[in-house]
C-alpha cells in the first residue's frame, strides 16, 4: 500500500505561484460594487436588496479566500445581474436613454467581475492553492 491517500485529487505538473492571492484590482472593483449595492439597500429601503447583500456579500469574502463553489456562484449571479441590465437597456433605451446608459455601464461592470472570476490566472491560481491546501493532511 501507497502512502498517498487514495481519494486525494491527481496530481498535476502545473504548478501554482507561491503566493497566490486575489488580483488587487479584482478586490478593489468587488468592494466598489459591493459598496454601491450596501448604498442602493440602504437609499432603497428595500429588505430584498438588503438579504441579497448579504447573501452576495458571503459568496464575495469566500471568493476571494479561494472557494471556487462560491466563485462559481458569485459569478452566476453577477451573470443574472448582466441578463437583467442588458433587458434593462433593451426596454429604456427609446423612453429613458440615460437610464439606459447607466444599465449598459452596470451590465459591463459586472461583466468585468465575471471575467476575473472565471478567466483570470491570478484567481485559477487561488483556487488551486485553495484546493491543494484542502486536501493536504494536517
């Protein structure tokens, strides 16, 4: 018998960078939006606003401590927020223009958080290091 642990993960030769943390750019836009959604719950009154907050709050501070189960659904939601401005922007844009150059700018912004989720090699390698930190023996 091995001394390997028969249910740990292949190993792969690709190797993840010695410190692997989140892109500083990244954390800066999540806080800025994460800022602006606590204002708009706040201005709006609204409890749903508020629980959604929180909710995405969470799935923001375990993305970047490098859970990819809450990256994945940070991402799906930040892809929800793009499907709902872009209808946004399709339904204002003949009564209300800048309403809907406002929409585009939030469906664009999220985009970009989607694409560091998803499509950053800073955060690939956040993850890996998450993974391999969980799956060592203590």
């Amino acid at each position: 018998m091995s001394d390997r642990n028969p249910y740990a993960p292949p190993s792969s030769n690709l190797e993840a960078p010695a410190v692997a943390r989140a892109p500083r750019a990244f954390i800066v836009l999540l806080g800025a939006y994460l800022l602006v959604s606590a204002a708009s719950a706040v201005f709006g009154g609204s409890i749903f606003s508020a629980i959604f907050l929180v909710i995405v709050g969470i799935a923001a501070w375990r993305t970047v401590q490098g859970g990819q189960a809450a990256s994945r659904y940070l991402g799906g939601l930040l892809i929800l927020g793009v499907i709902v401005s872009v209808r946004a922007v399709a339904s204002m844009w003949t009564s209300n223009p800048p309403g809907a150059m406002v929409s585009a700018a939030v469906a664009v912004y999220q985009s970009i958080l989607v694409g560091y989720i998803f499509l950053s090699p800073g955060m690939r390698a956040l993850y890996t290091k998450a993974e391999r930190a969980k799956w060592t023996e203590r």
